[in-house]
C-alpha cells in the first residue's frame, strides 16, 4: 500500500450564519479562477450569528487578491493534513488505531473512498501530533 500525507495551507473568513453567508465568499473564489479541494464550514462556537470558513489551496496573485477582498487570511491553526493513498478494508481502523496507540487526538477526520483508493481531512490539535501521524502512517504503507 501506498500513502501519501501534506500539510493543508488553510485560509479562514467569518461569514454571516445565514443563506448565502459561505455562497457569497466561494463565488468570489470561483470568478478568480480558485479550484479548492478543501471547503469546511460550521457555526462558530464563540461568536453567535456567525460562522467559519476555511478553504485550500489558494494559489496566484489574482486568487490571493480575491481572497483578500473576501476577508480571507491564511491561519495556522487548524493544523489539516491531506491524507491519500491506495484504500483497503478496515484501513481507517487501522490508522486511527495506532495513531490512538501513539497517543494522538484528533480534532476531527473526514475519509472518503471510490475507485481503491481514498482521500481525506484529519485534524490534529498540533503540528508535533501531525508530524508523528505522517510517520506513522508512512510506516504503514511500508508494512
């Protein structure tokens, strides 16, 4: 098996928690030319009315301008890896497994698999916890 995980170059804005509040900043990503592999949102925990966006990858001036004019900015945190690699039953057990063995906690996962192979989202609450996930897993498509 073959894995492959990276570091996610995430890019937050609040929007309005109403229709359109998400709609409105993807549409000016899109009239850019921006073609995201990455589209999380949810409520904001902390500010009521309002929630949180996050998209990736953004590249060139004219995507980086739109962003920019859509309240976007580059955040550290969360720390989001892409994961990829060839699919297998009971392969997300696995990975969770020993990264659970290893001490690690995650923020959140989101897999998918079509065609024997998978791609997915995991979130970890540090780049240490992240680093050691990419070892591990990489030990895995070694095994």
């Amino acid at each position: 098996m073959s894995f492959k995980m990276q570091r996610v170059h995430l890019y937050h804005a609040r929007v309005d928690d109403k229709p359109g509040g998400v709609a409105a900043r993807l549409k000016k990503l899109a009239e850019a030319g921006a073609h995201l592999e990455y589209v999380a949102s949810e409520r904001s925990a902390d500010h009521p009315g309002m929630g949180d966006l996050y998209v990736a990858p953004l590249s060139g001036s004219g995507v980086l301008a739109a962003a920019r004019e859509a309240g976007m900015h580059e955040v550290g945190t969360p720390i989001v890896m892409r994961v990829e690699g060839d699919d297998k039953a009971g392969l997300g057990g696995r990975v969770t497994q020993a990264w659970e063995m290893a001490g690690i906690n995650l923020h959140g996962l989101v897999l998918s698999a079509v065609g024997g192979k998978f791609v997915g989202y995991a979130t970890f609450d540090t780049v240490a916890d992240a680093n050691k996930a990419a070892t591990i897993l990489a030990e895995l498509g070694t095994a």
